[in-house]
C-alpha cells in the first residue's frame, strides 16, 4: 500500500486535507505526522499550512522540518498547499521579511489595496472564494478541465523568478502564479482538499503521480 | 475570468436538526442536517454554513457530530456559527472538520476574543457575525446598530463602525444579518449591505430576507456583497443552489457553475 504523510508543524487543521486524501483514493495510507522518521518512509509528502508566515517558518525551524521538507522535496512527490506553498519560495514580504526554504527562487508578496474590478467595486483582501485556474502542461491536471475553478483564501502570492516554473495561474485582477511546479514537487496557492470535485481529481493525480513530468 | 460571488446555503441546527423560524420564532422542521448538506454539495454551493441555535449546553456536541459527518464527505468551505466563546469551542470546531467559525455575541461583550482568535487561529477562520437593526427615523440618515439575543437587545454600537474595528481585530470575512428582514422573505437591507461592505476591506456576506432569486442578486449587484446567504429558500426546495446560480449569471454576475 501507497503511502502519504502530511506533515504536522502545528499550523492549521490537518483534518480537511488527511479526509480529503483518503477520499480521493481509499486505498492509500495517509499519516498526519511530526515524525522526521514517518515523513522521511512515506511514498508522498503533502504541505500544507494556514496562518502567517513568521509562525510558519519559527515552527518549521522549532521542529527540524524545514530540512525534512528540504530533502523530501529532493527525493519524492511534495506538494505544497496555500502556506505550504508560499514557505517554498526563497523569502516572504509577510511580516517583514521573513526568509523561506528557498525550493523555488522568488518571493512572496502581499496584493495591493484599492485594487477594483471591471466595474470599479475595491477588491477584497483576503482573495477569497472560487477563482479560474488557467493550467500549463502538467500530469496534475489530468483529467481537470482548463479553466476550472478551485477555492482560494490568501492575501499573498507567489512571484517566482523563474517563470518557467508557474504551471498556472488566476487573476485578481492581474494574473499572478497560483501554481509551481519543478522535477517531483507542486504546489498550490489554492486548496485542493475544499475545491470539490477538481480538487479531489488533483490529490487523486497527486497519489498516483510518479514524479516526473 | 474573476473570482466567482459565492451562494452559501445556512443550515440553522437545532439538536441536530435543521429548523428555519420567522424573525427567530415559530420554528418549522426541515430535515436531516447532513442529508441537506450533501444535497447542497451536489447542486453547487460554494460553501455551507451551520448556524447552532442550540439553547442548552448538554447539547452542544451534537452540532460537533453534524459537521464531523459532513467534513468527511462534502470537501467545500464549511462554516459554524451560535455559541462559539471560547478558543477551545474554536479548536473543536475546526477539529470537527469545519474551516471557519461565526463568533457573533461573544464578539461583543470582549472584542478581544476576536484578536486573540485570530491570531491562535488565523483570520481566514475568523468570521464575525453582525447583527444589525436600523435605529434611524424616517427622513434621518440611515443608521444601524448591533443587536444581541437574537435582534432583542441593543447595543447602541453602530454596525458599520463596528464591522470596520472587527476588520481592525483579525476578522477575516463578514457575515451581516439585517434583523429587520430576517425571516421576511422580503430581500436584504441594501442599503446597510452597501454601507458596510463599502467600508471594510474585507468580504462581506450579505444575509437576512431572501425571499427570491432577484434578491440574491441584488444582494451583490446592488449591496456590493461579496456572498450571499440564505436558508430557507433552498431548504424548502422553492429554489435550488443551481437555478440560484443561473439566475445571476443572467444577470451578469460571475459565478461557479
């Protein structure tokens, strides 16, 4: 049996995304865990996260992940989900300055204020609800039609320096990457384990993803 | 290509049973709580709320038990509301299964709960649940104030003031009930809908009166509401979640289908 651990750092509710998994595909063995052992023997590796960064970060250093997550970015499926995403990037405005795992080069900034939309209303932070997901290439999508919508909560976003690496994006109003993905990692500005049943196609893909694209 | 308006359909619980009253009175039976939700699920709703009108404490678990039961099979934003007041009824909440939380009354009598929540928690849990009536004569500005109790106590607190210091506080998201309309079948309060969702530069729920599908979209059309909220209009099958949102496609709204 397949396996897959969420890792555990103490930042948000794991119960959601661990449901949603094994909704997704019943024959695979899904651990919440802390464990660098349990993380560092299981097929696949989700990260996920909620909440602000310099928590997010102060926990991950606290607990001796960041280089659990490091190496397990380096060796199988990751997927990085909201916070989980955004810590993969090289440094974020959230807080200061706040220094990230650096997986993926780039930062991570805050939507502008007094943004408006085609009809002049102020867009609302957090960016919250179901937006379109324009896809690039990638066997995640499988079986996702372009443009599907997936529920989004966030008020920061990835910028990565490499543009090769954002596999796709949303627009609010501007488009901005709201999804990363190189060698055996992805990551999800969005949440898959909320987005219905193109979210479940996703972590589905995810299990049964071997790494390569 | 936007970010869709929401249609969250609000399951009010009472013993684990869903219920719809007039103005918070003469309460009407309207089903299982999880069947309900699972058929909101497949028609489309954008996010479920739970709203625990639970009088008595021993009770309190079975609302625990409706939203494990949901969480294990719906995967849409799940929300509860009534009797949250303290950090451990939040944790218990969101270890349920839900992904965020309605503080209403608790909000009121220490505003600092909804800080200290938010910074435990995460603002995007955080959702404050206001409670307004209008104070205002006729031929006055329009003026609105918080209610407690179920719409029976003043406050004096003006709402949109007080919808801003809750943004101030952590809140990541409004939920606004015009207590004047609630139950009436007679549309929302626009105006109030307006007022606040103009002034905080969070999103707003617009709820309280929906009688139709035009009010729906007058809700985000003209009361610049980011999601709209109604119960019993689906409940009881006059309408459902996807004829909703046809409804205000036509109308030139963005929505999930």
């Amino acid at each position: 049996m397949s396996s897959v651990a969420v890792i555990d750092y103490g930042m948000g509710n794991l119960h959601s995304i661990a449901k949603a998994l094994q909704h997704a595909d019943a024959g695979v063995n899904v651990q919440i865990s802390a464990d660098p052992q349990v993380i560092n023997a299981a097929d696949r590796v989700v990260f996920p996260g909620v909440g602000a960064m310099r928590d997010c970060m102060q926990a991950l250093h606290d607990t001796g992940l960041a280089d659990v997550i490091r190496e397990a970015a380096a060796s199988k499926p990751l997927l990085g989900i909201c916070l989980g995403m955004q810590a993969l990037l090289s440094d974020s405005e959230e807080g200061g300055n706040i220094p990230c795992l650096n997986v993926f080069e780039g930062h991570v900034r805050r939507f502008s204020e007094h943004l408006t939309d085609k009809d002049g209303n102020t867009l609302k932070i957090p960016h919250m609800g179901w937006n379109q997901v324009k896809q690039q290439a990638h066997p995640l999508w499988d079986n996702i039609p372009q443009n599907s919508r997936f529920y989004f909560v966030h008020s920061y976003y990835a910028v990565p320096d490499h543009i090769e690496e954002s596999i796709a994006s949303s627009d609010y109003p501007q488009p901005f990457t709201c999804a990363l993905a190189k060698n055996q990692i992805f990551a999800v500005q969005f949440h898959p384990e909320k987005s219905q049943t193109v979210g479940l196609q996703l972590l589905k893909n995810f299990l049964h993803w071997n790494g390569r694209f | 290509m936007s970010l869709a308006k929401r249609i969250i359909p609000c399951l009010d619980v009472d013993n684990g049973r869903v219920v719809k009253g007039v103005k918070f009175v003469d309460i009407r039976d309207a089903g299982d709580p999880v069947e309900i939700a699972r058929r909101y699920d497949r028609e489309g709703a954008d996010e479920i709320t739970f709203l625990d009108i639970t009088a008595t404490h021993d009770n309190r678990d079975t609302i625990v038990h409706v939203v494990e039961q949901v969480a294990s099979e719906v995967f849409i934003p799940l929300t509860v509301g009534g009797g949250i007041r303290t950090l451990e009824d939040i944790r218990r909440m969101l270890n349920a299964g839900a992904d965020k939380v309605g503080i209403n009354s608790a909000a009121v009598f220490n505003p600092e709960f909804v800080k200290l929540a938010a910074e435990k928690f995460g603002s995007q849990c955080i959702v404050v649940a206001i409670d307004a009536k209008k104070v205002s004569a006729a031929g006055e500005p329009e003026r609105w104030e918080i209610f407690t109790h179920g719409g029976r106590k003043p406050t004096g607190i003006n709402a949109v003031d007080w919808a801003e210091k809750m943004r101030v506080y952590g809140a990541g998201e409004i939920l606004l009930t015009s207590m004047d309309r609630d139950g009436t079948k007679s549309g929302f309060d626009l105006a109030l809908t307006r007022a606040i969702s103009e002034a905080v530069s969070i999103p707003v729920i617009a709820s309280g009166g929906v009688g139709n599908l035009d009010h729906l979209a007058d809700g985000i059309l003209l009361g610049k509401a980011d999601a709209v909220l109604a119960a019993s209009i689906f409940h009881f099958a006059e309408y459902t979640i996807e004829q909703a949102k046809l409804h205000m496609q036509a109308k030139g709204i963005e929505v999930r289908l």
